[in-house]
C-alpha cells in the first residue's frame, strides 16, 4: 500500500473534519471497516456511517484509472449486499497529472454514477484556517495561494502540538509533501524550527517514509539513464543526417529536439533508406 494512502487514511478518519465536509456534504459518525466477500475480495478504501444513518464510501487515487468507473460499480454493489444500503460514492483524485478519469457507467439499460473530486479544486487556505490539524495537512494537496507559506503555517502548528502527536503529524506531512514536490520545503522549515524528530523512527509511517525515498531516488536514477540514453541516440543521429544529407537544417534539429528515445531509435533504423532529410522527418 502506499505511504499516501495510508497518511490520508488516517487523517480523514481522524482529524480532517472539515475535509470530509467540502469533499461530501456531510460528516462520519462511525468508519467501517469492511471487506467485500467477492472473488477480488475487495478491500475498501474508507467507508463509514453518517450521523443521518447512511453510507459514504470514499476511495483514494493518485493515478488515472480507466477501469474507475466499474471498479466503484463492483464496489457500489458488494457494499450493498454486505450492509444492505447503497453507499454514497466518491473517488478523491490526488495524484500530480490532470484528471483525466470518467466518474459514470453509460450503458444500455444502466446508469451509474458517483463523485469525482480532483483534491486540488478544494480550497487549501480554507483547510489552514481549520482547528483540526488533519485538515491542514491535507491543505498541502489542495489549491494554496503560497505554497511555501502554507508549509511554513503548518509546521508552525505542528510545533504547538502535544509531544506525542508531533511525530506523527511531520511524518504525515513528509509523505503528503512528496505528491507535491514540496519534501525539500518541509526539511527546511523542520531545521528551522524547534522539533528535534527523527520521523524516520515513527513505528507505522517511518518505514513508508524510507521506502518513498528509496523509491524517488531510484527514479531519480533512472530518469538520469533514460536522460543518457537519448543523449546518445540524439548524437548517433546527427552524424548520421550530416554524413547522408549535409549541415541539419535549423527545423529539423528543433523536431529532433522533440522526439522521445524510441522516436529517435526508428530515425535511426530509417535513416539510410530516406531519400532526403524532408523524406525522414516527415
């Protein structure tokens, strides 16, 4: 499970109420734990009971899923069977590329929809102003004025906390900051400020917290090959093009510039066979 989804979890179920009231229009008496007795065996994201007796289910997603829409059906269903009561939908989208996914089934027969949210059409100054602190860690993900101010509102809050709940709340924050490149801003405010923590130690979320490192780092890594790698296609190229058909000419280098490794790798393949450099680029 990612370390996100973890963080989130936690915090909306325990100290992000008014998250849960921007993102629904109501609040959670009661978080459920339920698993749905399929052949996925489904495992539920959060799903809890209202103060008005009903169900609200929401799953977290920080990539685009196509297979969205059935997933929510299969879930919309196997809830009712367990329970007995349609839940309530909603699909909380927090990853860093644009939401591109569907939130309804149109078939035939069947309509089926449920809630949609991209968490940064939430407004993330209105989660700083809030009492509860879940609230403004999650403000981290959401729309914010001033994103480096808002890191430093919420470490200044977390500093206040009781010394049990300080650990926590910054170890939360590193995992949340990660889904939007403000790790390097948290450990800045954290030198700044008096909280002497090794969050790494935390007993549920350091772990997480190595492993995304780990992780950042290896595609760090490989993005530097991949960098390389195209480097050296891009170069292999030129001399091709300037050995077959003289000095490249200023709007083939910029459409050179554009083409991704692969791209370059199929010119290569072609460039002996092409009857001019318009021939090849086309």
């Amino acid at each position: 499970m990612q370390a996100y989804d973890v963080a989130l979890k936690l915090l909306l179920q325990r100290s992000a109420t008014l998250t849960m009231r921007e993102l629904t229009g109501n609040a959670v008496e009661q978080w459920l734990d339920v698993e749905l007795p399929k052949i996925q065996n489904l495992r539920l994201d959060l799903l809890g009971r209202t103060v008005d007796g009903g169900l609200i289910q929401l799953e977290l997603q920080s990539s685009n899923d196509p297979a969205m829409p059935f997933r929510m059906l299969e879930y919309c269903v196997g809830v009712q069977r367990v329970l007995g009561q349609f839940p309530r939908q909603f699909v909380l989208y927090v990853g860093e590329a644009p939401m591109r996914m569907e939130s309804k089934v149109r078939v035939p027969d069947l309509s089926f929809q449920y809630g949609l949210i991209d968490i940064r059409n939430l407004d993330g100054d209105r989660l700083l102003e809030s009492r509860d602190v879940g609230d403004n860690l999650i403000a981290i993900l959401a729309h914010l004025r001033d994103d480096k101010e808002a890191v430093h509102r919420i470490m200044a809050r977390i500093a206040g906390l009781p010394m049990a709940e300080k650990e926590t709340a910054l170890a939360q924050l590193m995992i949340l900051a990660g889904l939007r490149h403000l790790t390097a801003a948290v450990e800045q405010e954290r030198r700044n400020m008096p909280i002497d923590l090794d969050i790494r130690e935390h007993e549920v979320l350091g772990p997480m917290i190595i492993a995304a490192e780990q992780e950042a780092e290896l595609k760090g890594e490989r993005r530097g090959e991949l960098k390389g790698e195209r480097k050296g296609e891009l170069t292999v190229l030129r001399r091709l093009i300037a050995k077959r058909f003289g000095a490249i000419p200023a709007w083939a280098e910029e459409r050179l510039a554009s083409r991704s490794t692969a791209q370059l790798e199929e010119l290569i393949e072609r460039v002996l066979d092409a009857q001019s450099i318009e021939d090849l680029m086309k």
